[in-house]
C-alpha cells in the first residue's frame, strides 16, 4: 500500500458514500441480495456512526475502505465479549484491492483494541468472503467454531479472533 494511504474517522459529509461503497461491495461481491433488510443497514452509515465507529481509508479524499469499530454492549456489537472489541462491515472499494487497504483497516483495529486496554479483537465473517479470510489469517486471527451463529434466515456466519495483549 502506498504510504499516502490515510486511516481516520469518518466524517459525517462521508457517511452517504460509505453507505454506497459498503452496499455496492456487499451486494455487488454477491455476499447479500440488494433487497435484504442488511443492505439497509449497511447504507445506513449515519446511524451506525451514532453508536459505533467508523472507519475509512482515503487517498487524496477518494474513500477506498471502511468497517465499523462496536464495543461490547453496543448496539453494534453482535459477538463481542468483554475485554473484546469487534468491528464489522469491511468494504474495499474494487480499485483498491490488492493494496493493503483491508489490512491497514484491520491493523487500525488491533492497535485500538491494544491502546483501549482491550485483550482480544473479533469478527463475525461469511464463508464466501475469501479475500477478507486471507486478510485475517495472515494477521493472526483464528476461528473459534465454538462461537459461530446464523442469522433469522439461515446463513451460516462464522466467528474469528485475534489476542492483542
């Protein structure tokens, strides 16, 4: 990845396009059916914004990625235990995949679970997400089957972690 590469909060003017990039690589990537209730959700930045943090990666103000940062307790939060922080819903924009984006995402997480005083990070993922698997395991996360739930309708999602103590 190229150094000029930037990873910070979203700002509220971004929250439309973070919606299209998540929903266009959720749906497009055919992870989700545009009609699902999730697709909403993953539009709906502001509103996960008001209880979860969201994070970008821009270059020259174009958005590249993001995910949502969620403690434990949090709205936002659907598998994260005590002493865990979770994020959710990474998206790379096409254009930027293959850069380290993904990973310089993720890596943001890890370092803010560790200043946070946080001893593990997870995430719930998709089978089909193959790119994102890659981006885990080489960064030490590890399933835990133990943990792995399904949604109201039947898909399978499975949970990993990584400890950052």
């Amino acid at each position: 990845m190229t150094s000029d590469v930037v990873i910070r909060p979203a700002r509220p003017d971004e929250y439309a396009a973070i919606g299209v990039l998540t929903v266009g690589v959720y749906v497009g990537d055919g992870y989700v059916d545009a009609d699902e209730a999730y697709a909403k959700e993953l539009a709906d930045t502001a509103r996960r914004a008001a209880a979860a943090e969201v994070l970008v990666a821009v270059r020259d103000e174009e958005l590249l990625g993001s995910l949502t940062v969620a403690e434990p307790g949090t709205p936002y939060a659907e598998i994260a235990r005590a002493g865990e922080l979770e994020f959710r819903m990474l998206a790379v924009a096409k254009q930027a995949r293959g850069l380290g984006v993904g990973t310089a995402l993720v890596r943001r997480v890890i370092d803010e679970a560790v200043e946070r005083g946080y001893e593990a990070v997870a995430l719930t993922t998709m089978g089909a997400m193959v790119d994102a698997h890659r981006i885990y395991s080489r960064m030490g996360f590890a399933a835990v089957p133990e943990r792995d739930w399904a949604t109201e309708d039947g898909l399978q999602l499975h949970v990993m972690r990584r400890e950052v103590g």
